[in-house]
C-alpha cells in the first residue's frame, strides 16, 4: 500500500478544509476518498467540490460499513470526538481526530485506553507541533540548555473573535454544545504547546469570565497561575475580547529566558547560571552576564497537511507521530482544571478530578438558560473557525 484511503467525518468548516488540501494532493501519501455528514446541504458541496469519485455517507456508522476507508479524520463537533474515534477503533481503523481531543478527560480517557487496545495508528491534529520555534524551544528545555525551568508566562489574547462569529452556529460558545468557550476552542494547541515544551504543571488556580464580553454563557477571558514540580510557576492568560491581542511565550530557567514573540525567537542565555551566580558573588548588587543569542531555526511549518502527512507515514512506514492522540489528554488537564478551578474558587490539581469535574460539567449544562439567536454569515475563514 503506497498510501491510505482517508474518509473525513464532519465537513464542517475545518474537515473542509482538510478535504480541500487533500484534493489538491497536497499529501501525495493519503487519498481522500469518503467524506461523512448528517447535513445534506454539505454533502451536495461535496460532491459538487471533491469530485465524483469521492464517497459520500450521510452517517458514521454507513461509513464504516461500507469498509471503504484504511483511516478517518474526526472533525466533528468536540462531544463526538471520543465516540466516534473508538467506534472507528472497533471497525479496525487508524484515527486521526481534530483537536481538541474531547471536552473532558474522563471520556478521553476511555477513548486513548481503546486505542491502545486496537493496535492501530492515532494522531491528533496539533498541527502547531510542526512550528519549528516550538521544536526549537522544546529542544532547548528538555536537553537542559536553559536549565531548570523556572517561571513560564504566555500571554496569548490575539484570538479576538466578534460576537457574529459566536452567532453563526448554535452550538457555538455553549456548555452542551461545544463543552466551553476560548479554552475548549481556541486555545488546545497553545495549552498543547505549552505542556509539550515544558512539561505539566501540578497544580493550578484560575479566574475565567464567562460571557464577560460576549453574549454568550462560556469562557471568553481566562487568567491561571499553575504550579510545577519542581517549584517552578507559570501564568497563563487568554482572551477572545483583545484587540490587538498578544502572542509572548515567555520561559525562564536557570540559564536565561526564551522569549518567542512575532514569530521570532530570542534566547537571552546567562554566562554562569543565576543559582551559581547567586550563591558565589560576594560583590552586593551584581547579576550575571547575559547574552544576547541568535537560535538557528530551520525547517518551516507545515500545519495541517504535515500533521496529516505524518500519520500516513506512521501507517505506512512506522514512522513515530509528532502529535500522538492519546497525548490530547494533557492540554485538557490543564483546560478542565483551569474550569474546575474557576467553578469551585479553589486550587485544583492536576490530574484533575475526572468525577468532579463530569459532574460540575453536567451541573452548568442543565442549569443553563442561555438563549442564543443563530444568525447566518457570508464566509467564516477555514484558517480562523477554531
């Protein structure tokens, strides 16, 4: 088998997407060949768009039946993610899911435990994990260059979205529906990212404001301060109400601080190490002698069709998955505690409380009165749906 037969479930606007890469053979390893919806308004683009030798199923179960695929991607509503993922599992197929893995760990966890029982392939679209600046940063946290980890902060608010977006589907920004707001949407690559460069905190407290800037009843601004094993702390803060926003990822160790910033990465590397440094100067005021350090990046992104391009490999050759699936659970740790943490004005640890957390989910979903209008667009951009 020279590539795979690909069948995507959810031709919304992000399995769209990937079709429109895929048809352009844009990964020459993976030939899409099914597409699965329950709207027959996106079925009829599908075979208007995709071409007529394209599969069309108008449910998931017809899909796997008719044993057409080698693979599928999930690109459902985050609820079905887990439930779809292990039927496929059971149908004897590799899975490759959109993030976010789920809405919570508990059925995440049930869905990684199938798929290590089904011994095939499954990824997850943390497409970001291709960005050489945070293959670079993770390099040089987990070889020791920058030394013990010692403070993280990211500010990550350049996620604005307007309330219309909010409107152009009733799911959308719901506790039932999308199961939360910017941490559920918006930001699994960035909570991915920051737990796959320097590792799970421990514990954390946060304040979210729900509904603080749109009309809807989900998280739309979030502050959190977590806790490291080792003693180190980090900040996290994200919005989807600041305009202009900000991207700094900010990492402190014992030998200096990375600061990623527009797109560029700066290592301000200390000549002695700050724990040396301190207790070896005798001198009073004094700090160590810093430079300024320019960190070759090569390679690009590749995003989407990289991630995808990886897992067909991973079926084909074996080759090992950038963004494995079951690693989908970490970011959401750190998204259902942050939850949990705001619900409860507590700290949480981490790994959360999987019972208290389902429950207090369950709690916001029946006790909503939330009321929202759906209003159509003109276009939503296939980069930007998250």
């Amino acid at each position: 088998m020279s590539k795979i037969r690909l069948g995507i479930i959810g031709i919304g606007n992000m399995g769209t997407g990937h079709a429109k890469y895929l048809i352009k053979n844009e990964v020459p390893n993976v030939e899409l060949v099914a597409v699965c919806d329950i709207s027959d308004e996106r079925l009829k683009w599908a075979k208007e768009n995709l071409g007529e030798k394209i599969q069309t199923f108008n449910n998931p179960d017809a899909l796997f039946e008719a044993r057409a695929v080698d693979a599928v991607l999930v690109a459902t509503p985050h609820y079905d993610h887990p439930t779809l993922a292990i039927k496929a599992f059971k149908y004897g197929l590799h899975v490759l899911i959109e993030k976010p893995a789920g809405v919570y760990t508990k059925q995440v966890r049930e869905m990684n435990e199938v798929a290590a029982k089904s011994g095939k392939v499954f990824g997850i679209m943390y497409n970001q994990r291709t960005n050489p600046l945070f293959q670079k940063l993770r390099d040089l946290v987990q070889s020791g260059e920058l030394g013990d980890l010692k403070r993280t902060n990211w500010i990550i608010t350049n996620w604005y979205r307007p309330q219309s977006y909010f409107d152009s589907g009733g799911w959308r920004a719901t506790w039932d529906g999308e199961g939360g707001g910017t941490l559920i949407n918006q930001n699994p690559h960035n909570l991915d990212l920051w737990q796959w460069t320097c590792g799970m905190p421990i514990r954390v407290r946060a304040f979210c404001g729900f509904g603080k800037y749109h009309n809807i009843e989900v998280e739309d601004d979030v502050t959190a301060y977590v806790e490291y094993e080792n003693g180190a702390t980090g900040v996290y803060v994200t919005s989807t109400a600041d305009a202009p926003g900000t991207n700094r990822f900010e990492v402190t160790g014992n030998n200096g601080k990375i600061v990623i910033e527009d797109d560029k990465m700066t290592f301000w590397r200390l000549r002695v190490s700050e724990r040396k440094f301190n207790s070896e100067w005798t001198g009073g005021f004094g700090k160590p002698e810093c430079w300024k350090c320019e960190i070759p990046i090569e390679g690009k992104e590749t995003k989407h069709p990289g991630i995808m391009a990886n897992f067909a490999n991973a079926v084909l050759k074996g080759t090992p998955l950038l963004a494995p699936g079951i690693e989908g659970i970490n970011g959401l740790q750190i998204s259902n505690a942050i939850h949990l943490s705001a619900w409860t004005d507590n700290w949480v640890d981490i790994p959360v409380n999987e019972e208290l957390y389902y429950e207090k989910l369950q709690e916001k979903i029946k006790s909503s009165t939330f009321k929202k209008e759906v209003k159509p667009v003109k276009t939503l951009d296939i980069k930007g749906t998250h």
